[in-house]
C-alpha cells in the first residue's frame, strides 16, 4: 500500500450498507472475531470490517470502493488456509465469498462444473457422482475448503502425482480485478492464445485479484481402486520402496507415507490396524480398470515384498479401503489428541533425500526438545511434519516457529522449496527470502503492481519486501554461524 | 551440451544498451507460427544453449537446458523407459525444449495427460534487464511465488528467454492400440466426449476424413480388454498416425495451400458452421480448419463454441493472428510484458501488435 486510506470505517460501512443487506456489512468487533485468522491460527488480526456481498456485481462494487479510498481487501473463502493468507489486514477489509456457494452448471458430456467461488471442494465431487464422475484435486480439508481458496493456493491432495494439482484440473476463472474490472482468464478449450495468465492467478493468493467463478474439469471415476499398506522397519527402506514403484512404471492414484510417531497416534485414533512395530508405512493405492488394479496391484506388493516389506495388507472391499485411508486422512486430529498443540509444515524435497531430510529433522527436534511426527505425500515429495508443542508452555510456540523455519530452510538446501500446497501467507514469508535472491523477489513485486498498481488487494502476504529480506538473511547467517561455534564448542 | 548463458547474459545486456531487440530462437523450427518476426531485430540464439543437467527417473522429472533438441531428451527418457507424457510436436529434427514451452506445444494426449504448461516446474530465464532468474523447482508440488514458469507458455518469447526448464516425465505406457471406425462429423463429437467419460485408458480421440480414431495407452490388461469391448478397428500402423497428427504431418496438414486455423475450444461445443475441410483432435477441444478467412470473422463463431480461435500457419502474418483482447486484459498484459522486458527487448510483436 501507497497510499494512506481516505475514507473513515464507519464511512465505509455506510458506503457498504447503501448496496448490500446491512446484516451483511459487520463492523462490530464481536461479530468481528470469527474472521480474526484462517485455519492457522497463530496469526491473528481484526479486520476493520467484513463484508459478505451475494452478486458479482456487488463484489465488483466494493473493490471498486476500496480501491477509489485506498483500503487493503482480504478476500476470504471457507477460512481454512494453512499459511495465514486470509489473515485480516487491520485497516482493512475482508471480502468473504461464503455467500457464493451454488453450483451454476454441470455439462456430463463435457465433463466440466462451472461453480461460484464459495462451493466446497467435495461438493463438487457429491454432484457430479451421478454421473460418474469426481474432481480431481482433494486437499484433506475438502469437507470445508471452497475452490476460490482452492485456486487461490493451488491447493492439491493425495492424488496429485497422478491426477495433479488445481491449476491442471481448471478450464476458466472469472475474477475482478484491483482496478474493478471483471475479467476471465482462460475458456472452455484447454488452452488460451498468449501468456498463461491463468495459471499465474493460480496460487496467487489473493494478491492479483477476487476469483468470482470458476470452470473445472471432471473426470471419470476410476472403475476400482485398492490399497496396499506396506510395513517397513526403515524410514531408507520406505523410500528405496517408493522409487521401486515409480520405477516399475506404476503411477499410484495416491502414495503416502507415515513415519512410526504418525503411525501410533493415527492407530490409536481410529484403530485401522496398521502395523504398529513398523518405523515407516507407505500407503499405495492403485486405481484404474479392473484388469489394471488386478495386474498393478500384484506387481506392486512384489516390489515391496523384494525390498524389505515387514507387512503386507491389501483391502479387498471398499469398506477396507475407507477404513485403511482413514488412518492416514484423520492423521492431523489424531496427532492433536497426543498433544495439546501441532504446527504443521509443508516443504517438499526431492523424494531422493527422503532419508537425510527426515533424520536432520530429528536431530533438530532433540535440539529444540519438541516432538515430531511426519505424515508425507511420498509420490510427490510433499512433506507435512507435525510439530507438538504446548503453546501455554511459555517458549513453546516459539522453539516450534524456529523448528518450523530450520525445517523449510532445510527443504531448500536439498534442492526443494518451501510450500508444497499449503501457500505462503503470512508464515511463510521469512523464508521466501532463503527460496529467491532478490531480483527474484523484485520480479514478483513487478508482476503484482502489473495487476494491483496501488497494492490493495491482499497487501503484506505472499512477497516479503527486499529490506525486510536483507534483514532475515543477514540475521538468519549470525544465528547460523552462532550455532556452528556452540556446536564445536560443545 | 554446452552452458552459454553468459554469452547469452552478455548480448541482452549488450542489446539493452544499445537499445536494440532481439529475435528469440532456438531450434528454427517454428519460424512460421505467431506474428512475423520483426525484421529490425537482431538473433538471440538458444540453439547451442543445450544439454540434459539433471534427470533422477525415480524422480520423474528432467532438467535441460532450453536449446536441448526434443529428440535427445526423448532419447534420454526413453533409456529408463520414461517419456514426455504431452507428446511434444516436432516440426523438425531441431525442434527444441524452449520453444516447445515458449508456444505451448502439446500432442494428441494432452486432454488426458497434460499439457506441456501442465508438466513443467520450474524455469531459468533471462529477462529483459538481463537478469538470470529462477522461478519454480525440480519438486512436483511448489506454490512458492507466482507461477513464472507456466506464465510462459504461450508467451512466444514476449516476457524473456527461457534458458533451462524442468519438466515431470513420465513412464510410457506398456501398451498402445489404435481403434479406428467411419463416423460422420455431426456423430462424432458426442461420441469422443462420451468415451472420453468412461474410465478407460484412453489417450487420443481424433476424427479425419469421416473416420473416428481412439487410442488406448496403459496395461495391456486393460487396454486389450478395453480394445475387446470398444467398437472400431484395430489399426496397424496406430501409432504413425498419431505421430503425423502430433507433427502436422498427415495429409490435412500438407494437401493444400490454405491457411491453417487453429479452433480451442469446448470439447463437447457444436461445430461452427464453416464449410471446408477439419481434423478434430483432443476430443474434440482442438479443432484444425483449413480455409481461406479473417480472423475477425472467425473470432465470434470460436466464441460461440466457448473458446477461441488462432492463426496457426499461412496466411496473413501481418495483421494480428491471435484472439482479441478485452481491453482490461490488454492492459494488464502490457504491464506484465513490462515488468519482465521494461525496454522491449524480446520477440516485439510477434504474439500481438500491441506487445
């Protein structure tokens, strides 16, 4: 932001009221408080007002407003980002989408939705199971999350390695831009003449403009899919096991792997029978035709079995299937029951430093005397350590931050980045300036100020600044070097 | 395999001072799509910009540098059994990498396995300040910054030179069969969109001179059993006919002198009412036209269809070839053209008239 605002919040709220139903338009900090953060709630800001439009035209209309008085607007989904990127701007407004929840069009023939921004992720998928077919990407918050969040932070899932992430599952999104204008980037074919602004605006956050619709792909459901779960007695062997597979030629529909902390705390929770002794278990599930599944399937548990499997499951039901996923989908909520609080990452490294990266993380976790337990997207190399801690422990939150930021430095070093689905945010941004070099970043400043001249939409999230970067890198060196000294000291 | 990216850092900073623009090229093999290059420009040249830096096939993805020939990097993949899954064209032996992102080049399984935009991670590119940069990564999943790389595909050169790109291969099927059937045109598009809805390994659906071809990829098992249960032909020569449909190779391509226009747009949208002769490929979603017009004419019949329409080869590269652009649009990609090429170095109008 440039500019100072040039309009009062009560000023605004009566602006907003003119046009939308005033029970619509919240000012009271009371009401106030729910939309503080996102689903990471370690951050928290109140806005200085929320806004819940129901038209496209009155969405236009406050972005207008906003951009004419020079106030932030934070655009708002289902709240259920992990990076803070719907955190509120304090003199700000926050624009939620809740209200555009319908789905407008479903062509079977076509195969594709067109839906308003607040649709959730699996309704998508409940609608169009009638004519057999789904939506590709399914983040574990698909219960909750809208596909406007979704194209905002790219958001993936379990069957990303073969069925990809949202910027590969959609056609079109209509969106309005800082300036007002209301613009579609993309079509009904599968690809446009020119730049891909499209794909640009995916995993924007917010910051390039308000997604007001969206056009997505649907595919045909797979006639069957199996799961095999797989013990291993080395995280080494777990990982061998994974690039085993890959080099079969097997592609997965989905690839998970859990470490022994992880496989404990999910058992207990929904007693999925897991084997228990087991230091790894990977997840393999194979999707396809029947002739598919059967023949990938048993090739499949002959590659584990010839590297090292201590156990082998198959299901051999739906019901198996759901109650052997269950474990790995309820993993988050499980880990909350062993410990009063978790912080949850999402570096991702290439899958052949698998073994390195995880054991530095436990060295690092007995330097910051936290627990970790890792849940791990392991066809793509998306990591998600769960870091424990008890935020009413006075340090906690703190050792678990710096934990966090080790971690993703981490990723870096080998070669990965920082965010995986989960976005930059607000938590993220440190360490946006160990992922780029500083004409990187600049680079990214240009194409925002490209789309958002005055900086109004989402100002402060996604892009550190280049002094603040300087700053953390020459800080992050000292407490580098610090540490190198106590160590030979030690 | 060579590394010239300071020779190549070396003559945009050269041009830039010298207020110069520069005419990006790789392999020259696709000197014949967009608009006519300028012809004040001088050469920035990829083509000796080449070699494969990194490849892990467990990984599945592949870093080349940007003038690195597809053929070698297929060559390469192919060793381990692996294969650039959106069947890149090629227009040529020297058909490059770069170019391949830069015109966002995809074969007849792009609607099932992707696009090249679709594929790629990360980029290195050269902008206009003669800045070496890199967006995205070698990891399948990487949401860190503004997608860059993907920005790129299309861009046909206009925001910088793409010197190195990191692509996720993937394994080549076991099996291919090619089904082939008479079908007449109003038939066929509802047809390919219904096959296209059954969960079946289908990788290709195209339809040419009243013929309908499908091809199955993946398992044996399961492409044989699908082969078995689908109507249509088995074809013997399956895959040189995908091969000249991918390289514009086949006789709709070469047996005539009209222009070639190139319609993206709804897979299941009604045929634009436009006597001449089509080939359909992807399902339906690309549709080639051969036939003497006016892009502007063209433009709402590809509309009505939910997509869009382009000038792919022939006619009049003067005057524009790509679709036009709201104004807001117009705009914005002014911006980002310049907040890459503030000088407007690269490729001056070769996608628009006003880029």
């Amino acid at each position: 932001m440039t500019d100072k605002p040039t309009i009062s919040r009560e000023q605004l709220a009566d602006t907003f009221r003119q046009f939308i139903d005033p029970a619509f338009v919240i000012s009271d900090d009371e009401t106030l408080k729910p939309y503080e953060c996102d689903g990471l709630a370690m951050y928290r800001e109140l806005p200085m007002l929320v806004v819940l439009p129901d038209t496209v035209a009155h969405v236009q209309r406050v972005i207008c407003i906003c951009h004419e008085h020079n106030i932030p607007v934070v655009a708002r989904g289902a709240g259920t980002g992990l990076c803070a990127g719907a955190m509120p701007h304090k003199e700000g407004v926050v624009l939620s989408l809740a209200r555009f929840d319908r789905i407008l069009e479903l062509d079977p023939l076509a195969r594709t939705a067109r839906l308003q921004p607040g649709v959730r992720n699996l309704a998508i998928s409940e609608e169009a199971a009638q004519y057999g077919l789904y939506y590709g990407p399914d983040p574990s918050s698909q219960i909750a999350c809208s596909i406007g969040g979704n194209v905002a932070e790219n958001a993936g899932g379990v069957h990303c390695l073969k069925y990809g992430l949202t910027v590969h599952n959609i056609l079109s999104v209509e969106m309005i831009t800082a300036e007002g204008d209301r613009v579609t980037l993309g079509s009904d074919g599968l690809d446009c003449s020119g730049m891909d602004l499209l794909a640009l605006i995916t995993g924007s956050e917010g910051l390039l403009g308000v997604v007001t619709e969206v056009k997505v792909k649907l595919l045909p459901k797979p006639e069957v899919a199996q799961v095999i779960i797989a013990g291993f007695d080395s995280i080494e062997k777990a990982g061998d096991a994974v690039g085993g597979i890959i080099s079969h030629g097997i592609i997965p529909g989905g690839l998970e792997m859990m470490d022994s902390h992880a496989i404990i705390a999910t058992d207990d929770f929904c007693h999925a029978g897991y084997p228990r002794e087991a230091k790894a278990l990977l997840l393999c599930e194979v999707d396809g035709t029947e002739e598919e599944v059967q023949q990938h399937i048993a090739e499949a548990e002959a590659v584990f079995r010839k590297l090292g499997a201590t156990s082998i499951r198959t299901s051999q039901s739906e019901e198996e299937r759901a109650l052997l996923w269950k474990g790995r989908k309820s993993a988050f909520p499980a880990v909350g029951r062993i410990s009063p609080d978790y912080y949850c990452m999402d570096g991702t490294i290439p899958r052949r430093y698998l073994a390195r990266v995880l054991l530095a993380m436990e060295k690092m976790a007995e330097e910051f005397a936290l627990r970790v337990a890792n849940v791990f997207h392991a066809g793509d190399g998306n990591l998600h350590p769960l870091i424990l801690f008890d935020a009413n422990v006075p340090g906690e939150l703190e050792s678990a931050e710096a934990f966090g930021s080790r971690i993703l430095e981490l990723c870096v070093e080998v070669g990965g980045c920082i965010t995986g689905e989960h976005g930059v945010g607000v938590e993220k941004i440190r360490q946006m300036a160990v992922q780029f070099n500083d004409n990187e970043l600049q680079q990214f400043h240009d194409i925002k100020a490209a789309f958002d001249p005055t900086g109004i939409l989402n100002p402060g999230k996604g892009v550190p600044t280049l002094r603040f970067c300087q700053e953390y890198r020459s800080i992050e060196h000292k407490q580098h070097k610090h540490e190198q000294v106590e160590a030979s000291h030690g | 395999m060579a590394d010239q990216i300071q020779e190549l850092q070396e003559q945009v900073l050269q041009a830039r001072r010298n207020k110069q623009t520069l005419n990006i090229v790789g392999g020259g093999t696709k000197a014949f799509m967009g608009r006519l290059a300028s012809a004040d420009a001088s050469t920035l040249s990829l083509a000796g910009h080449t070699g494969i830096v990194e490849y892990h096939p467990v990984e599945l993805v592949l870093t080349a540098r940007a003038g690195t020939p597809l053929q070698d990097i297929e060559a390469a993949l192919a060793e381990h059994g692996q294969c650039l899954h959106f069947e890149p064209p090629r227009f040529g032996d020297r058909s490059t990498i770069g170019g391949t992102l830069a015109c966002n080049l995809s074969g007849p399984a792009r609607p099932w396995s992707g696009s090249v935009r679709d594929q790629v991670l990360g980029i290195r590119l050269l902008n206009g300040k003669g800045e070496h940069l890199r967006f995205g990564g070698e990891v399948l999943k990487n949401v860190a910054g503004y997608d860059v790389s993907r920005l790129q595909a299309g861009a046909m050169g206009t925001l910088g030179a793409i010197t190195e790109i990191s692509l996720k291969v993937m394994p080549k099927p076991a099996t291919t069969v090619t089904l082939v059937q008479d079908m007449a045109l109003d038939e066929v598009i509802h047809y390919m969109n219904k096959r296209s809805g059954e969960p079946k390994p289908i990788t290709g659906a195209c339809w040419v001179d009243g013929k309908v071809y499908l091809r199955l990829a993946g398992a044996r098992s399961a492409v044989d059993a699908t082969a078995e249960k689908w109507s249509g032909v088995v074809m013997a020569q399956g895959d040189q006919f995908w091969q000249q449909v991918r390289d514009l190779q086949h006789d709709f391509f070469k047996a005539s002198e009209a222009p070639l226009w190139r319609f993206s747009v709804g897979s299941a949208a009604t045929m634009p009412a436009l006597e001449g002769r089509w080939l359909l490929d992807w399902a339906g979603a690309q549709r080639w036209y051969r036939g003497q017009a006016t892009l502007s004419d063209l433009e709402p019949l590809a509309r009505a269809a939910g997509g869009q329409v382009s000038l792919f080869r022939g006619g009049d590269r003067a005057g524009e070839v790509m679709p036009a652009q709201p104004e807001a649009l117009k705009t914005i990609q002014r911006r980002v053209k310049n907040s890459f090429d503030p000088d407007g170095i690269f490729n001056p109008g070769r996608l628009y008239s006003w880029l």
